[in-house]
C-alpha cells in the first residue's frame, strides 16, 4: 500500500488532489487508516471527470436494435447506446446566434437536461478527443467555421432538476453538494501554477463542503474566474432547470430565502462576469418578477412562443416519423399523434418526446406517461383559486374547444393568488394548453386562442379534477368507482345511485345556487366519467334548452339528461315537487330529441331540485 504522497509523485499530482480523490471514492482499494489513506501499489489514477458519462456505468449489450432512452439524460451514453434523435444542429443555430446568456423555458421532460449535456460535452475542453461523439452527427457536416469550436472551452455545469427538499436548510445543503461535484471535475485548479494559494484555498472549502452560505453564492463568478485564468480563455456556464429549486421554496415555504439566493448566484455568474464566453439556463417559467435576473440585460429568453430554437426541444413529426418506422410501428402513428401530439413550440408541431418513447416501449400502449414524471402543482392551484369563467373555460377546453387568454410569459407561481386569470399563462408554459392562434400586444403580452394539446393532457386534466374532488371530500373514492364500473356494466339504476350520491356529496362544497355550482358540477362528471361522454349545456333540443347533457361516445352506453331547478327556503315536500316538476320538463320540452337523432335510444333522465344545502333528484330510465 502507497501513502497518498507516494502516489501523488508517481501520478505527478499534488497530494491535496489524491486526497480529494480518496476522500471522494474515485480510487477503488483505497482505505482510511487513522486520518491517513492507504492506496493499493497497483491503483491507476482516475480518469478525467470532465467529459465522461454523468452515470459512469458500463455499457449494456447491444440489442439488434437500440433500445429506447427512457430517462436517460447523459449525451454520451445516449448517442452510443440508444436510439438518439439528433439535435445537434441546436450548436449551429446558437453559434449562428452568439447571444451572450440563454435561457430556454420548455415543458418539463422535453429534452432540456440532454441538451444541455451535449452542449457541455460539445464545447468542453478535455485530455479525451470528444470530436468523435459528434462526427456522424448533423453538426459535423456544417462546415468548419463550427468544428473549430469543438473542445476549446472550459464547461461550469450545474443541474438543479432534482433540487426538492422541504426547507431551506436542505436546499442549500444540496445546492452547497452539487457545487462540490462540479468543483471536483476541476482538480487540475489545484495544480496550476497560474492561481495563487489562498485561491486554491478557497476552491478547496468548496471542495471539502465548508463553504458558508454567502460563500455558496459567489462559487460560480469565482470558479470562472479560475478557470479563465488557468486555461487563458473564459468558460460557457451551463445551469439546467434552474427554476426548480424555486417553485419548491413557493410551495413549501421559504420562497424569500431561494429567490434571495440565486439573485445573488446568477447575478456573479453571468451580469457583469467578463470571465463568461457563454451562459445557457433552462427551466419551465421565466421568474422575471422576482428579480432573479435583475439588471441581466444580457439574457436573450427562448420560450414556447418564439420561433428561435423551436424545433430542438421535443420531438417533431418527422422525427416521429422516423422513429415509428424503425422499431415497425408506423401503423400507429394516428394513435401516437391522437395522444402525444400537439404542442406548438414557435412555428413547429412538436410531439411529446418523453410519452413517444415510453409509448413505443411498452408497445403502443396509449397512457397519461408525462403525468407519471412529477407533480402537478400548476393544476392543483388552478383549481383550488378557479373562479365561475375559469370554471367554465376549463369545462369548454376539456370538450375541445378553444378558448380566448391573455398570456403573459413572465408570470409567476405566487401570481395565481393575485390574479387567477394567470392560470393560462402558467398553463402553457408547463405543457397543458397550447396557442394555435395568438397575437403579439403592445405591452409584451398575447393575446391567444388557447387549447389542450392532446389526449393525454386532457386524461392529465380530468384526473387532477378528480383529485381534487377527492381531496375536499367533495366525493369519495367509492362514489366515483361506482360510476365508472356503472358505465362499465351497463347499470343504469347503479348509475343512478352514484350519480345521486355525488349530487348530494357536492352541494356541501359548491356555492350552491350559483352559476358556478353547476360548471363545477359539469367539470367533475367529466373527471368521473373518463371519456364516455360529450357533455353539452344550455343546448337547444326539442322546444327549449336543456341544462345538462351527456352524449354517449359509444352507443354501448345511455345518454344523460339533467334539467336542473333552484329555489330558496323550501320544504322537503316543496323540494321533491320542485324534482318532479324538472324531470316533467324533459319529457314536455322533449329535450331527449337531439340524442334520438345521434341514434342514443336508452336515455338516463334526472331532475335535479336544490334549495340551500339540500338537494332532491326524480330519476327515470
């Protein structure tokens, strides 16, 4: 066994540096004896951290053909060993561009990670030729003007996706972990002679987890700094899901404490830095209003709206395309366009990158895949702050249709509070509408035709509502179970029952007598009766306009006809008339016209009474 002296002059390293690689697991055999490590006599020196696979695994066998890359986010290990839709031409377009800071907001799950990852590994300067990840790929046919760029920067990269803790304490322990990994990829700092000691000082209490808190907030300008000085060139920051630790301060209560942090992080990294060639961000929202790119006028915004970059996050039809035809399922791609399809990022449709691969891979299964990835705080806010129109525009978007929003792209969470209309903004942004038509106002803002992008948004949309029904106990679990194996087993009185029952459930948590009672009524039949049913309102049949009407998808099921009444202070007899009276007004209007004409012969007929907290339904079949 070898001191680490010892094996610092054989590798021709420092000893602090050996120290740092024991310290950290990357010497296999290597033992703690006292406060001295011991190193096997045979151990080789680690390889160089900087350009290699963030999971550091062995290569799986080949299959005859690649397998998919479910949740793999490593560019090096996703073009070599699974099938890699190339985005490399995202490198052309940027140094086409040459902004000096981006930030590129997408949808969670659509590729950011991954191209941030064959940015670093693009740009990076590395002891590996990395050229040869990128020579059959669509970059290097380009020309030379984009090769010369390969391999000439030194990379600061910093993912935040998995930034989730509860408080604030174990934020910034994270924070203050990631740092000292990326730190750790930089161990020729301590060798250079080009930085003073009490620089390698200060590099190493990031390296030994000491760094304090304002210390923390500076590590970005100062390890740029470094880096400019030892390799005589500046080098491109790279910060992945940047917002991520933020949205979890503003839901678990220490909001003030992040955004004050990474002002002050982002701010030395890149406003003002003339130690900084390039800086990439990624996140979902723009948090403009919190200040947390204040004063950056450096910062050029690519988002869902904008035509820069549009094709290079998700993948599109072509792409598709491409992918169906190689694992054989080209006869699935109305399927495959139904549920993932849809998006629109600039001028480009874009289709779910995350659901198409995990719906090849279980084949071509149809299911709510994006959903599965991470929670949905935006709808659970949506729904706990909707007012009567958002109510009723989410009951219109969920039967397809278009409704009319003002987006503005610099929204923020905390902002649903002060204005719910921000809802469709923040919508949009996190992947659950889409703007097919929108124009630019003079303020910034759109003025857009919003609507779902697809099935499996809207299967995502209905089992939030039923959540959320469940949650307030506006229903129970046993209730909506009842109405789907109802529809399941064709048993109309069983259907009945349950829908009696979430009638009587609901008037104890809805304004009753309220317009809005009955668009929320509307919205949670659509959670519980999946997707079974068109449901109207105040249509035209017969003689006169009935108040609620489920359409059938399948003949296999009824119809639904609901003619609903209110009044005030009523008796439990004068309640049961008012119910008789309504379910009477279904037949004499004839509102059953309108489904015997779309061939719906069973029909389901409710009159539904409410006054105050009670309600009262005359049911016939």
């Amino acid at each position: 066994m070898r001191t680490c002296k010892e094996k610092a002059a054989e590798w021709g390293i420092s000893e602090r540096t050996v120290t740092y690689l024991c310290n950290n697991d990357r010497i296999p055999g290597a033992v703690k004896e006292g406060k001295s490590w011991k190193i096997p006599d045979n151990a080789e020196r680690p390889a160089d951290k900087r350009v290699k696979s963030v999971n550091d695994r062995e290569p799986e066998t080949a299959a005859e053909k690649k397998v998919l890359p479910i949740g793999i986010s490593d560019y090096i290990r996703a073009q070599s060993e699974y099938y890699y839709v190339d985005k490399t031409l995202l490198i052309q377009e940027f140094l086409d561009k040459k902004p000096l800071v981006s930030l590129f907001t997408r949808p969670r799950r659509f590729g950011k990670t991954l191209n941030m990852d064959m940015l670093r590994v693009f740009f990076e300067i590395s002891e590996e030729d990395t050229s040869v990840y990128f020579r059959d790929k669509a970059i290097w046919q380009c020309g030379e003007e984009y090769k010369k760029h390969q391999g000439q920067y030194p990379v600061i990269f910093l993912t935040l996706k998995d930034v989730k803790f509860d408080s604030w304490k174990a934020t910034i322990d994270k924070i203050r972990g990631l740092l000292q990994a990326e730190f750790g990829r930089h161990l020729e700092l301590l060798e250079s002679d080009k930085l003073a000691d009490y620089e390698k000082d200060s590099f190493s209490r990031i390296l030994d987890g000491k760094a304090n808190e304002v210390e923390l907030t500076s590590s970005l300008e100062n390890l740029s700094r470094l880096l400019c000085r030892h390799y005589g060139k500046a080098p491109i920051i790279i910060i992945d899901e940047y917002d991520t630790p933020i949205q979890e301060g503003y839901t678990k209560d220490f909001y003030d404490e992040i955004t004050g942090f990474m002002r002050n992080f982002f701010s030395g990294a890149f406003k003002d830095n003339r130690n900084l060639s390039y800086g990439f961000l990624t996140g979902i929202l723009r948090i403009a209003q919190e200040s947390i790119f204040s004063g950056l006028n450096n910062l050029t915004v690519n988002s869902v709206m904008d035509e820069d970059y549009d094709r290079f996050f998700g993948f599109t039809r072509e792409e598709v395309g491409q992918l169906m035809d190689y694992y054989g399922f080209s006869e699935k791609e109305t399927e495959l366009k139904e549920w993932y399809d849809g998006y629109l990022f600039g001028g480009v449709e874009i289709y779910n990158p995350w659901s198409v691969i995990n719906y090849i891979a279980k084949g071509c299964i149809p299911q709510a895949y994006w959903v599965n990835t991470g929670k949905n705080e935006v709808l659970e806010d949506v729904l706990k702050v909707a007012t009567e129109d958002i109510t009723e525009k989410l009951y219109a978007l969920l039967q397809g249709q278009r409704v009319v929003a003002r987006i503005d792209q610099n929204v923020v969470y905390r902002s649903l509070s002060e204005d719910p209309a921000n809802i469709y903004s923040l919508l949009l942004v996190a992947g659950y509408l889409k703007a097919p038509r929108r124009e630019l106002q003079s303020d910034g803002a759109y003025l857009c035709e919003v609507s779902i992008p697809n099935m499996e948004i809207a299967a995502v949309y209905k089992g939030e509502i039923l959540s959320h029904l469940l949650q307030i106990g506006a229903i129970t679990r046993s209730t909506a179970n009842m109405i789907a194996e109802s529809l399941y087993t064709n048993d109309l009185k069983k259907l009945q029952k349950a829908i009696t029952e979430y009638m009587d459930k609901s008037i104890s948590f809805y304004d009753t007598g309220a317009e809005g009672f009955y668009h929320g009524l509307i919205l949670g039949l659509v959670a519980l009766m999946d997707n079974h049913y068109k449901i109207k309102s105040n249509r035209e049949a017969g003689d006169g306009r009935y108040d609620i009407g489920l359409i059938p998808r399948k003949n296999k099921y009824p119809g639904i006809i609901m003619e609903l009444k209110w009044k005030s202070g009523l008796s439990e007899e004068a309640l049961a008339a008012l119910s008789r009276e309504a379910l009477t007004q279904i037949d004499k209007k004839r509102y059953m016209t309108e489904m015997h004409c779309e061939g719906v012969e069973r029909i389901l007929k409710l009159g539904i009474a409410f006054s105050g907290k009670n309600v009262e339904i005359e049911a016939e079949i």
